[in-house]
C-alpha cells in the first residue's frame, strides 16, 4: 500500500492561498510539477525550515471541485488506498503538465447533386461505388471517411467517385466529439429513437410518480428499481432525469459497460440534446479531456458514463442513476478498489440527491437493504406491452454428450433453433463466457499441461489456425503452440476445452450461409470495432452473434427471438462466494435479450448441472427465490451482506516469503481485533490465483460488522512491515476474491 502522499508547500511571497481543488506549480526534488491545492496543514508539527513556497496558482477557483476532492478522499480513505492515487483518478487526462488539442479536424464525404443523379441513371458504376452512393444518399451531411472505411469501403473507392465529382470531400473542425457520427442520418449506430412521446405503461406510470415523490423531498435516499428484464426502466430514468434538469438540478447516470455507454448516451441525447456529456475509459485522452472540461464548465446538465465518472465535476447533483446496480464492472480491480455504484451513493449523502439503483438481478447487498427497509424498493414485475419473458429450456449436457460425443459444443435443441431462426430470419445470440479457441493443451504422453511460466494457470489458445497462440489470460505472455510436448517431446498434444472462438468456428462451418459474429474483448481491440458490430448486429446485418458476458448486459435488440448458453456452468465451479449469485444474474441477464420485440423470444439453457439451484430458479426468472436460498447460504458461512469482508493478497518471491508475511499479519490482526467485537481473520492460505506475474500470492480473509475497525487493524498490521506494505493488496468489499 502506497503510503501517505500529501505534500506541504507554503504559499507565495506575495500570500495568496489558493483554492482547495485549485491547480498549483511547486517544485518537488529538482523538479518542477502540477499538483492540486488539497487544503491547509495544520501548524503544529511541522517543520518550517525544509517547506518550499508554490511557485505559481494556476486557477482561481478549484480547478476539481472542493465536493470530488472530497469524495476522492473518502474513496482514499474507506478503500484503504493512497490519496494520490486516488486523486489521479479523479483527474482528467493530460491535465498534468501538457496540453491537449481541443480540436482536430475530421474528412467527411458528402454526395453532390451530379452524384445523386449517378445513383439513378449511371451505368458506368461499380457496385462498391453504387453501394457507397446509396449510402450517402441517406446521409446528405456526409459521413467522416474513417466510418466508411469501418463499413468496408477502400479509401481508393471514395477517391475515384471524388474525382468524377460525385463526392465532394471536405475537412471538417470538430470536438472530439465521441457521439461521433451516430447522429448523422443514414448511420444506423445508435438504436432506433423512440417515436415521440410514448405514453407510459401502469406500471412505469407508477414507479415513476412514487420516485418523483421521493425526488420532491431535495434530499438523499436511495431507491432500488427491480424490474424484470423489458420492463422499461430506462424511459423511466429519462422522464425522472427531465423532471430533476427542469429543476434546474444536474444528473449522474453510471452504466457498467463501455458496450452499453454509446446506446444509453444516445437515449438521453435524444431528450437533453448538447447538454448531455459521456465519460469512459473507451474514449481517447483527448475526447475524455473535452468531455470534462465541458462538465466543468457547466455545459451539461447530464452526464453519462462508466464507474469513473462518478468523480465527473459535475456541479448541483439532484440524481444519480446506477444502471445495472449489481454489474461487478462497477468495481475498479486495480487501487484504488471502489466500487462505482457505492461511491454514487455517498456523493449522492452529501449532495442531497437522489439515488435510483436499477435492475433485474439486485446485487445480494441492495436487496438486503431494500427487504430491511434502507432502501425504497420499486418494483417492475411485467415486460412493457406484456410482451412475454423469454420461455427457458435447459437442455442437460451429460445426454447430449451421450448421444452426440464427448466433444458436442452444441446441443440438438440448440441447433435446431438456431437452424429455425436462420429461416425465419431472425436474429440469435450465442453465449460463453469463455474467451479464445480451446482453454487449455495438454500432453497424452505424459499428462503435462501448456501452463503460462509466470502464473499458476494453463494457456488459453488463440487464433486462426495458421497463426494460433498460447496466450496468458493474466500477464498477457504468449507463445506459439508447440508441435512436441516442452516436457517430455512427446507429439501427442492435445487441445482441450473451448471459448467463444471455438464456437464461432463451430456455428460458421455448421451454417454455411449465415452471417456471424463474435463479440469478446478480443474481437473488440480495434478501436471503434465495438460501436460496429453492435450496430451491424442491430442493422440485421448479421444473424448471429456469439460472445461473452459482454452481449448479455442490458442491450435492447427487438430482432433477437433466441438466446443460446452454450455452458451455463463457466462460472459456477470458482472458489468464490459469488460464484452462485453471478450465474444467476448472467443467466437472467441473457435470457431477457430475447424476445424484446414483437415476436415471443426463447432461450437454450445447456448446463451439466440442471438441478442447480442459481441455474433452475434464473430459468424460471425467479429471483425472490434465489435470494432467499442465496442469503441462508451466506448467513451460514459469514458472507456479505450479513458481515463485511476485506480481503488482502501479499505477494513475494517465493512461497514460503509470502505465506510467512501473510502469517505475521494474520497474527497482528488477530491481536489487535481480539479485544473488539466480532472481527475474524481467515487463513493464511495459497489465493486461489496461486502464482501471478512470477510472484507467489498468499491470502488473508478479515470479516467483520464494523468496516472501520477491520481496516484499522489490518492498516496497522501492515504498516508495522514496510517492505510487506508495498507487496500487499488490500480490497475491501471485494467483489471476486479470486
Ligand atoms: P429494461 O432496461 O427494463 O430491460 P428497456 O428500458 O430497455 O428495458 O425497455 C425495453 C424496450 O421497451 C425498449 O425497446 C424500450 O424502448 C421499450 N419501451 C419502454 N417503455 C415503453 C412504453 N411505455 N411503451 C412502449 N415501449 C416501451
Ligand atoms: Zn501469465
């Protein structure tokens, strides 16, 4: 753990304080660097003789807001991470020292008036040219050419129909303006726009007022919206968010997923026009630096963004909307580890505001607090329309493997549907939460496994067949898949288990004609390859997409009538106490992406365990269920949300090394805690990720009501080692313990 970085400097001869939150230059060793004013230092005890004065105040005012400066501490603070950490996180980037372009200028092509004539009666034209012109047609404004060239037309296509003056080519000046072109007519980016205003169903008629109730009293509660999957909810976060900004009030709304800013960014675009602003870690430093300084300047009274943006300085927060409440995304896995949704909720205290908590899978913890009456609770049971839930069938893997091999990937029932819905026309999903083409390779001479000679875990294969990798999914090493065993040379190598990859393959070669995508944080490195496969997706230019967790979160695409899970069991067989919570969540989560239109949709559930219980009651949709069995389960082993746990990983060279420091640790905390309450210190023990990056990790478990006192005494605890601070992790409310 970083230790504590606040510096002290005077201020200049000629007196002048500056602002908390405002920029300052000071020298720092033979330096000269950036840092923000975080307040004043207390007089005793410090000596005068080695402080340095500022050399310059750069703002007048804060330059972060004093309320995010703040919040930054508190999330130093309860997370037990570095303050400066943690205020480099809330600062926007390249802020520090260099400047930032605000502008650069974007190539658009725009089809002339001899251009539209071409599209009607010229025959010299090839059909890449017509293609592109008809597509230009729709879009009088132009579209930027790194767009057409995401659409698969050659910059050289563009170039010849320039120069016989069907296209006029210009440079335009813009903001980085990460809306980019979804607006520009003719691109189908972002979803279709709701027609109008659309009159609200019962239920969401009265979900809103009860909220708008709640909005009425100017001050802090928190409200859990649980509706199923289609209820609407997202209309109703709009209407509430207009009532707020027509107060004259601002919005927060934090989704999880980068996949699922530009759709929800668009939504609200539709309504607030200019003033909405996005912030996520998918935007580049300079379209993220104009985003802030737009906020900062007040230009937005709405900002949609990822977990970070809950530091976004937005002035007057009348609402904060955390969509998807229980997506694990909302915790940061590197420090400082906060998480998202519950630094929302403490900003929200201070500001007074409002916090609407939506999902159809509440985290064990929101619901806990709605059932005992911290939380409001709105509840949504039925789909907008009363268009049906998805009708679940599980199929039980261990019988198709009877029937169809050991190495069937997909089911008959599966298969078949698939099949069906590529004659219909319909679109389908295809679900693993599994990445790459075969999880692990294997030796059938001697039984050794390709492992990542850094982590204690087997490399994942990669690729097309002539240039597949063994990759590391943890330190990223990778390696050519080896032809002869690197343990005994033996030839007998052989590929086991499979990923999204695989399937993918797998459905290409089973439908020949179908067109089929994956989406995974593989196929998605590109950037912009993201907003394009899931608005081909949502165009209809694709039957099928198969990923992972990635395409089951909260997209609303009305063509999807089949959800298939190729193994709804990935997750199920981890160490971890949220292993049964996080596949009921996925699976419900998935299974409400079908059937969001006109037609009645389907999911294909494959599982070797249909008898589980996070498998059975998600398929009948069934949460109340899962939460009552969910929560004895946890009242038996000590888990969240009936104790608090922090959980702390030190690392070292060797086994032993860390096993010991951890053991000293457990000891100290152990003594310290003794006197106080209910505080219980598990392990030491291997983590469960054993090895990481050639580093040996041993584990300590510290559960407990009383936050404070747990991290008291592991912070003391680990402070009397420096050499074991600097190696030790410290999460508290973890969200894996992995
Ligand atoms: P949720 O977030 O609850 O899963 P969404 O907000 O995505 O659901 O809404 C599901 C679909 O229903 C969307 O296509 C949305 O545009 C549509 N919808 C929402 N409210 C209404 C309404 N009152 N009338 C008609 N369609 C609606
Ligand atoms: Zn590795």
């Amino acid at each position: 753990m970083p230790g504590l970085d606040f510096l002290t400097y005077a201020v200049a001869d000629d007196g002048r304080m500056p602002a908390i939150g405002a920029r300052v230059v000071v020298p720092l060793g033979s330096r000269v660097v950036t840092g923000i004013a975080l307040g004043e230092a207390a007089e005793r005890g410090i000596d005068r003789a080695g402080i340095k004065p500022i050399r310059q105040i750069l703002d007048d005012e804060a330059f972060i807001p004093a309320e995010v400066i703040e919040l930054a501490r508190w999330t130093a603070e309860y997370y037990a991470a570095g303050p400066g950490e943690t205020l480099t996180a809330v600062l926007p980037p390249k802020t520090r020292g260099s400047r930032v372009d605000a502008h650069k200028t974007l190539r658009v092509a725009a089809i002339s008036a001899a251009g539209l004539e071409a599209v009607a009666s010229e025959p010299d034209l090839t059909a890449k040219q017509r293609e592109l012109l008809q597509l230009l047609t729709g879009a009088p404004s132009g579209l930027p050419t790194p767009e057409l060239a995401a659409r698969g037309f050659a910059a050289d296509t563009v170039r010849r129909l320039a120069r016989r003056g069907y296209v006029n080519l210009r440079n335009d000046r813009v903001d980085r303006d990460p809306f980019g072109a979804r607006h520009v007519p003719g691109t189908c980016l972002a979803p279709e726009a709701p027609k109008g205003p659309r009159r609200l169903t019962g239920e969401q008629t009265a979900a809103l007022e009860r909220l708008e109730r709640l909005l009425d009293a100017r001050a802090f509660k928190v409200a859990l919206v649980h509706g199923v999957t289609g209820s609407g909810k997202t209309e109703i976060y709009v209407r509430l968010a207009q009532l707020v900004t027509a107060a004259g009030r601002s919005v927060l709304m934090l989704v999880p997923e980068i996949a699922l800013t530009p759709a929800v960014a668009a939504i609200f675009r539709d309504t607030f026009g200019d003033r909405v602003a996005i912030q996520h870690s998918g935007l580049s430093d300079g379209e993220r630096h104009d985003q802030w300084m737009r906020i900062r300047r007040g230009d937005v009274d709405v900002v949609v963004g990822t977990r970070s943006a809950v530091f976004a300085p937005l002035a007057n927060i009348g609402l904060i909307i955390v969509d998807e409440e229980h997506d694990g995304s909302y915790k940061q896995e590197e420090s400082p580890r906060y998480n998202g949704r519950d630094v929302a909720i403490v900003r929200a205290q201070r500001a007074g505001a409002l916090v609407v908590l939506g999902s159809a899978t509440p985290s064990l913890e929101t619901y806990y607090r709605a059932v005992t009456g911290k939380y409001e609770r709105v509840v949504l049971e039925r789909r907008v329309l009363d268009r049906p839930l998805a009708n679940v069938v599980i199929v039980d893997m261990r019988e198709e493997f009877a029937a169809l091999g050991p190495d069937a990937i997909l089911s008959r029932t599966l298969e078949q549907s698939i099949h069906v819905r590529l004659e219909r026309n319909e679109q389908s999903l295809v679900l693993l939460n599994r990445r790459g083409f075969a999880t692990a390779v294997f030796c059938r001479q001697c039984a050794g496994t390709l492992d990542c000679p850094n982590c204690s875990v087997s490399l994942v294969v990669h690729g097309e067949t002539s240039s597949r990798r063994a990759r590391c999914h943890y330190c990223n090493y990778s390696a050519r898949v080896p032809n002869a065993c690197p343990l005994c040379a033996g030839p007998y190598l052989e590929q086991a288990g499979f990923g999204t990859e695989r399937v993918e393959a797998e459905l290409k070669a089973k439908y020949p004609g179908a067109r089929i995508a994956r989406l995974d944080r593989d196929s998605i490195r590109r950037k912009g390859a993201l907003d394009q496969l899931l608005s081909r997706f949502r165009a209809g230019e694709l039957d099928v997409l198969v990923g992972t967790q990635m395409i089951a979160k909260g997209h609303d695409f009305p063509r999807v009538t089949l959800v298939g899970v190729i193994s709804a069991d990935v997750g199920l067989g981890l160490a971890d106490f949220r292993a049964s919570e996080r596949t009921f969540q996925l699976l419900t989560q998935v299974a409400g992406r079908a059937g969001r239109g006109e037609q009645p949709g389907e999911a294909i559930v494959q599982t070797l365990y249909p008898d589980h219980y996070s498998i059975q009651l998600a398929c009948r949709q069934n949460y109340e269920a899962f939460f009552d069995r969910e929560l004895q389960f946890r009242k038996a082993m000590r888990y969240p949300p009936l104790v608090s746990i922090i959980n702390t990983v030190v690392r070292a060279r060797t086994f032993s090394a860390a096993m010991d420091d951890a053991a000293e640790i457990v000891q100290r905390v152990r003594e310290r805690a003794a006197p106080r309450g209910d505080i219980r210190v598990l392990g030491p023990a291997p983590a469960p990720l054993g090895r990481l990056r050639g580093e040996y990790r041993a584990q300590l478990l510290i559960k407990g009501t009383n936050r404070k006192q747990m991290r008291e005494a592991l912070q003391a605890a680990i402070a009397a080692r420096a050499d074991v601070a600097r190696r030790t992790m410290v999460d508290v409310d973890p969200v894996s313990v992995l």
